[in-house]
C-alpha cells in the first residue's frame, strides 16, 4: 500500500487543477441544474425570491 502525506495529497490536486486550468476552490464543482428539486425546494426558492425582489435585490443564487 502506498502511503502519502496531506500535504503531498494537497500538493497533486493542486498540481492537477493547474493542469486543467481550474483556479479557486470551486472552479471545478459544476452548476447544480434544479432538475430534481421537490415542490418544498421549488416553494422556499420561489419565497426568497420575493422577498429578495421586494428588498429591491438579487438573491445570492439562482431560484430558478
């Protein structure tokens, strides 16, 4: 079994997303597309939504 360190670990991820040019800590986690929502999630999305509309704002994520 081979052993390796955090560090060493930390150091090859690092390493592989230059390779890929992904940059940041969450350039690579891809965009949640909402297709499995339940009417509940749908329901509290469509309430931040307003109320973030009635503030005069954006919410911080996408509702829809």
């Amino acid at each position: 079994m081979i052993e390796i360190t955090l560090e060493e670990q930390e150091r090859r991820l690092a390493q592989r997303k230059a390779e890929l040019g992904l940059k940041g800590r969450r350039d690579h986690v891809p965009a949640n597309s909402g297709t499995h929502r339940t009417p509940e999630k749908r329901e509290l999305l469509q309430a931040i939504q307003d109320a973030a509309t009635a503030q005069g704002r954006a919410p911080r994520f996408r509702t829809t």
